[in-house]
C-alpha cells in the first residue's frame, strides 16, 4: 500500500500518519516519508535526535547528480541519478529492526530554483523510487500542495488520504486538493474527518463531501492525548487510552480493507 495524506495546515495530517505508521508496522515493513517542508513527522513519531533533510545534504546531491543543489538554470546536470542504494542508506530505524523507516525529505528553499535543478530532481527521483520499487508499505507526509509528486510517481499512489476539520476552510482546501491530486493521476482519494465532536459535526462535512465526492472513510474525536503527545513528544501510540489512537487504528483497518478490495 502507497498512501499519500495531505490536508492543510493544523489539521493533524502528520498525527495521522505518524500513528497509521507505527500501527502498520506491527505486522508489516514501512516507509515513512515525512515529505512536508514543516518537517514534523519525526516529532510527531516522539524521534529526539536530530535528522538530516535529504535536501540539505549537499555533498549527496553534488555526488548523485554531478552538480551543487543551488546549480544556475543552464547548467548540465544528471537527470536520472542513481539512488536504488539510498533508501536503506538515508532512513532513520524508528524500532531499530527495520519495521519501521523514516526519511525526511526537506524542501528546496531557494526560491529561484524550481522543479528543475538538483536538488529537487534528487528528491523525486528518491521518491519515486521508494513509491514504486519498494514493497514496503508507504505512508507520506504531504503538504497541501503536493509538490513532490510528479505525474508519473502519482501513478503509483495506491490512494491518496485528505484530513479534514469542521468547516468551510478546510471542505473548500480539501476540493483544491483533490483538484491537484486528479490532474496528477491519483484515481482514489479518500478523507478522514480529524477533531470532531459531535455527530453533527459528522453528518456536516459527510454532506459537504458528498458534494464533491469524496468519501469520508474515518473520523478520529476531539482527544485531549493528542495535545499531551504533542506537548511531551510521543507518539500517540503511547497513550492507550486514546479514543483518538483507537479511531485511527479503526481508520486503518479500513484502509487496508479496502485498497486490498480495489487491487
């Protein structure tokens, strides 16, 4: 399974995806790609140490593509890098037993340098490969934008998550998104409705979605664990009396169930 999610900002996007992933890696080997510039989802797993973005590794991207991230427009550099080594090289062992693997990607910050230099064409060609030639399971940290993903790696996200919050803001954000996700190629794309309390809440944004047809395919409470777990550093998966960890965990039962179903 190659799960994209994404959502905008606040929403709880990286929570999500930092408990699907310790939830799936229970009975499976996964890749958690924290591909979001905030750069939280080590955090949000409750990691202490200091990661490296991929980005940032300026002597990886001189070396893998022949140029300097920052490279002038005109200047030659590999398109196709090699990186089939780097995956197992670059991530961080979360459980120390391979289970579970995290990459921080980071963002090109310079604002002159676009889709096409080194740095960014490292970062794609790194992700795709993780997205289709791994038989991990994937699970993405995104940014509304979805920038890192290019049409052909799209093709290969198995479906794509959007976290949601009551109100308009966030239906309008969700609409916008899956805009994007469809001109890129994602066929499937699903929401989870995050801090809700009550079923009016609920039945709101399961109409607005309707309208746009989106299915809402979760809903995880209002929960004050998860401000404890951000407050503190840990992983929600710490906190076992969450009525937030049991509804992902319900979540990803879901999801499994029904990727399994539509491949």
């Amino acid at each position: 399974m190659k799960i994209a999610i994404t959502g905008k900002g606040g929403v709880g996007k990286t929570t999500l995806a930092s408990t699907l992933a310790c939830i799936y890696s229970q009975d499976h080997g996964v890749f958690a790609i924290d591909a979001d510039p905030d750069m939280n989802l080590a955090t949000s797993l409750g990691v202490e140490e200091k990661i490296e973005p991929i980005s940032s590794m300026q002597y990886l991207i001189k070396d893998r593509t022949g140029a300097d991230s920052g490279a002038s427009f005109g200047e030659v550099f590999k398109i196709n890098p090699k990186i089939s080594d780097l995956p197992d090289k670059l991530s961080y062992d979360y459980k120390k037993d391979g289970s579970l693997k995290l990459m921080v990607m980071g963002t090109v910050e310079k604002g002159g340098d676009g889709c096409v230099c080194p740095a960014a064409v490292l970062l794609k060609a790194l992700l795709r490969n993780i997205i289709v030639k791994k038989e991990e399971i994937v699970i993405l940290d995104m940014e509304a934008g979805i920038e890192h993903l290019g049409r052909r790696t799209a093709e290969s996200v198995d479906t794509m998550v959007i976290v949601v919050e009551p109100g308009l803001k966030s239906i309008e954000t969700t609409e916008r998104i899956k805009k994007l996700a469809s001109d890129i190629g994602i066929k499937s794309i699903l929401a989870v409705l995050n801090k809700c309390s009550s079923k009016e809440e609920q039945s709101f944004v399961e109409k607005k979605l309707n309208r746009i047809d989106i299915e809402l395919i979760g809903s995880i409470p209002t929960d004050k664990n998860v401000v404890m777990s951000d407050m503190e550093g840990k992983s929600l998966m710490n906190y076992k009396d969450s009525k937030a960890l049991q509804s992902i965990k319900t979540i990803a039962k879901s999801l499994e169930e029904k990727l399994k179903k539509e491949n």
